[in-house]
C-alpha cells in the first residue's frame, strides 16, 4: 500500500481540482520500463474482495477455457465492492458454511500495479491468473455518451473507460503542470467528471478541445509498445472516491507537501 500512500502525497501538490497551469511544453525522449508502466499504474487503486486470510474470491472457470483456473474480480470502486459483499449477505438459504464464509469478507484495496505485474509475471504459464475489472456503471455510460456524441455508433463498452482531455481531435493532449517543481505530466482520467473539470478550464482558449474516451487495456500496450516522448509524462488519475479513500491511509514517513496554486490562464 505504499505505493498508494505516496500517491496521496502526490495529491496533496495537485490540490482539489488536480491542476496546475495548463501549458503546451516540450518532453524529453526516454522510452518506459517495465518498473514505469507498473509504477505510473500504481497511482490507481482497486479493490479486491477478499477473506479473513487475505486470499481474493475467485470463481471457477469452464473446464473448456481453462481446466483448473479461476477467474478474480476486480473493482474501481471500493463502494460498488462492499455493495457486492452486502448481496451475498442477503442470499436466503445459504448452508452454515457459506455463511460463516460470507460474514469474513472485506474488500482489500491494492495499487493497479500489482495487478499488471502478477498478469505479466504468468502470462506464458498453463495456470496464469485471470482478472475481470468491474467498471464503474457510471464511468461507462459517460464514456458510451461521449463515444455517441462523437458520431461513434456503441452499444456497450467492455473495458475500463480513461478519459483524456485533447486540445482537438486533431492535436495533443492537454498537460498541467505541478507548481511546486513545475513538473511536466499529462492525465489521463479514470473519472469522466475529472476530465470535464480541465476541459472546462481551457475550453475558452481553446474552443476544439474535446474529450477523448479510450480504455485501460489500450493505455497499458501504448506504453508498453511505444516509444513516444509524451507517455513519460502521462499520469494516471483515479477517481474521487478511490482519491478520497487514500486520504485514509497511514501516512507515516510521507513526507510534507505544498499546495498546488490555483490554475491561472
């Protein structure tokens, strides 16, 4: 967890509205390791059910996809999982030992990192680890609007949606920059809200700016395919409740930091 906890230092210089000065800068070129993609994934929490022992519930799977293997669920929302946990408490005639399994369920939030690096380390073994990311319902049905209002035709959306703010469909991506070191990053939103909130701060200055919808599997192989100058900077920004819950962290050894100032034009 503290990778988490760092993060939430990391907040502390963005501040409540997560920005900085909105600038057009210049990125140096450094193509990511495997140790950056998985820290920049880090920075988002998910949430995992799990039991008394810490070991996550899984569901088997068909013999015909995987003899043996088991599938785990994966949360973006911390609430939506203890919502999970509730259901199965309500679930009528249960056995004694499916209830005393249930009563000894907790949600466990890990960095998204983990994830990723426990896919990567099993991806070429017979009995690899299967994830299934359970996307905010929310967060899906801005980004199918979204996708709508762009002339896409979609009828669902499978994956976890990110959002990026762009200065047109035809440009770059808007970067903030933090105040205290003046650091260069680029963010890429898990919350559709987050992003409108920097859209609206630059949309006077730049009339065509827009709101691209793209999704965490394509963010994960752009930076593990490219080697573009600009994917150092990107960042990934978790939504405000999984930013609200890391403020509850221990933040023992995390060292102090300023506010951000207040966006200027």
């Amino acid at each position: 967890m503290k990778a988490l906890v760092r993060w939430g230092a990391t907040l502390g210089l963005v501040g409540s509205t997560l920005l900085g000065s909105v600038f057009v800068g210049n990125f140096p070129v450094l193509a990511l390791s495997e140790q950056q993609i998985k820290e920049k994934l880090d920075s988002v929490p998910v949430y995992l059910i799990t039991n008394e022992q810490g070991l996550p519930l899984s569901r088997p799977l068909p013999d015909a996809q995987q003899p043996g293997g088991s599938v785990t669920g994966v949360y973006m929302s911390r609430q939506e999982a203890q919502s999970f946990i509730k259901e199965l408490e309500g679930v009528q005639g249960q056995d004694p030992k499916m209830q005393q399994m249930v009563k000894s369920l907790q949600v466990t939030a890990v960095p998204l990192g983990v994830i990723y690096e426990q896919l990567q380390q099993t991806k070429n073994q017979s009995e690899r680890l299967l994830f299934a990311f359970k996307p905010v319902d929310r967060e899906i049905k801005g980004a199918m609007e979204l996708l709508r209002q762009s002339g896409q035709q979609v009828n669902q959306f499978t994956s976890v949606p990110v959002f990026a703010v762009r200065f047109s469909p035809e440009k770059g991506y808007v970067p903030i920059q933090l105040t205290s070191d003046k650091e260069q990053l680029i963010p890429l939103f898990l919350s559709k809200q987050d992003a409108q909130g920097l859209l609206t701060q630059v949309k006077s200055e730049f009339p065509q700016a827009d709101i691209q919808v793209i999704d965490i599997d394509g963010v994960i192989k752009t930076l593990q395919d490219k080697d573009d100058a600009w994917l150092n900077q990107v960042v990934l920004v978790p939504s405000q409740e999984s930013r609200e819950y890391i403020k509850t962290l221990p933040t023992e050894n995390v060292p102090n930091t300023p506010p951000a100032r207040s966006p200027q034009r």
